[in-house]
C-alpha cells in the first residue's frame, strides 16, 4: 500500500504539469486572434467617430477638389507641355496615394484626443501588444483616405482623366500598404504631440512636404542634391512611384514616368514602414508613460 501510495503521489505533479501544458495550448493559439480582435475594436471605434463627424467626411472629399482641382489643374494647363507624358493621369495616381497618406495622417491626430480622455492608457494597459493598437488606429484612420480617394476620382473624371477597372483595382490592392507607410510614418510624430493645436501643425509638416518632394503633381526624375536626398528618404516617394509602376505597366510611358524597379519601391516600403512603425510605437508608447 505504501508503495501504491508513492507512486500515486510521484504522478500527481506529472498529470498537473501534463494539464498545465494542455491549459496553456488553447491560451498560445488564441494570442493571433486577441492581437487581431484588438486591430478591429481599435479600427472600429476610429471609423464609428469618422461617421458620426459629417464635417470629416465632407472634408475628406473636398480637399481632392482644392489639392488636385486647382493645384494639379493650374500645372495641367500651363506646364504640362512637353512632358513626353500624360500629365493628367500622372497627377491622378499622384493624388491617390497623397491623399491616402494625408487622411491617414489627419486620422492619427485622435491619438492626442485619446491621451486626454485617458483612453490611450486604457488601452495601454490592456493585455494586446503596442502594436495592435497602433495598427487599429491606423486601419480605423485609413477609412476617411479610402472616402478621400472617391472624392479624388471624382474630381478626375470631372478634369476628364480616369482609370481602367484594371489599373483601379490594382492601386486599390496596394492601398493597404500605403496607408500603413504613411500612418507608422506620422506615428513618429504624434508620440511627440500634446496638444490638438501642435497636431494640426504637425499634419501639415508630414504631409505637405511630401506631396513637393514625392513627385506627386511635379516630376522628379531631374532632381538633384538635397531635394534628390529628401525625396528618397520619404516612403511616399516609393509609394508614388510602384502606384505608377503598376498604371503603366506595358505602355509606352513607362520609363519616362517610373523612376525605380517596382521590386526595389516594395523593398523600400517595407522597410521604411517597418522603420517607422518600430519608432513611433516606441515613442507613443514613452509619450503616455510619461503623462
């Protein structure tokens, strides 16, 4: 009995240990889907704000008109001449992805809402990793650029310049993308932000320097020296110019209006992105640790 007794005792810490593991499996496999549950709430709670806020809908679609009607018109009109190009379907795709970066850009400037409604320390302090809430804010930001992009359609087919379904539906593929470049790049900024005046002033410093520098409406193949070094460190440069990669694939233009291999804009995009994202989560998160 004594030995039945032992060797009963000597299994009870193995059959434990046996169902700690097994309570731990479920607990490892559902880790991706709390991170992504995180993404959505995050998201959903930053577009249920953008559609209960008609003035950021209205804006989203009349700043396509401003940037791109009267900007990109003005140029269409007196210096497009010449250009070896279309410069109106070149501006369009420009436009695109400007206003994806822009609106994605204006919807980060919440964060400075949430810090003084003490919901980023809410989330903060949530079991979800930093970057799950970073990335739902940006998915939930990206909503007003999709509505942005509609308004910059539009305008387009207004001035006469429009996309085939095949050239739309891959700019729309590589929307995604962008709109995360452009947010884990104003991420780095708002984690230095305190207040909604700073953050106004903030947009305009990330977004209105990239739209010259990008070659959004302006080409730069020819630039050279300090703007030639500005414009390859923006990850709005290679955003532009793989959106244009994948417009005039098989056309004539293409070497006069694509600057890089479109494999060489992925890469870029990518790492800038992954640059920025592990920096401005970084700084978000300092920013609220010290508040």
């Amino acid at each position: 009995m004594s030995t039945f007794g032992a060797a009963s005792k000597s299994a009870q810490p193995k059959a434990s240990g046996e169902q700690a593991r097994r309570a731990a499996l479920p607990a490892r496999l559902s880790l991706p889907l709390r991170e992504l549950n995180a993404v959505v709430a995050v998201a959903a709670r930053d577009i249920t704000i953008t559609l209960k806020s008609p003035g950021t809908l209205v804006m989203s679609l009349v700043m396509p008109l401003v940037m791109m009607g009267l900007i990109g018109g003005n140029l269409m009109e007196n210096m497009a001449g010449g250009l070896g190009f279309d410069f109106g379907q070149f501006m369009l795709v420009g436009m695109l992805v400007n206003m994806l970066f822009m609106m994605t850009t204006t919807g980060l400037t919440t964060l400075v809402d949430d810090s003084d409604d003490n919901y980023s320390a809410e989330l903060l302090v949530s079991p979800v990793s930093r970057y799950a809430i970073v990335l739902g804010k940006i998915v939930g930001s990206s909503f007003a650029a999709i509505v942005s992009c509609l308004g910059v359609l539009l305008v387009g087919l207004v001035m006469g310049i429009a996309l085939s379904a095949g050239q739309l539906l891959a700019l729309l593929a590589l929307a995604p993308l962008m709109c995360l470049s452009g947010g884990a790049l104003a991420m780095i900024v708002m984690g230095a932000i305190k207040n909604n005046r700073m953050a106004n002033i903030a947009v305009m410093l990330v977004t209105m320097p990239q739209m010259f520098l990008s070659g959004v409406i302006i080409p730069i193949a020819n630039s050279s020296g300090v703007l030639l070094v500005l414009s390859r460190a923006l990850p709005m440069t290679y955003c532009v110019d793989l959106g244009r990669a994948v417009v005039y694939a098989g056309s004539p233009e293409y070497d006069a209006v694509v600057l890089f291999d479109p494999a060489v804009s992925l890469l870029a995009i990518v790492g800038l992105t992954a640059v920025c994202l592990v920096l401005g989560t970084f700084l978000y998160v300092r920013s609220e640790n010290n508040r």
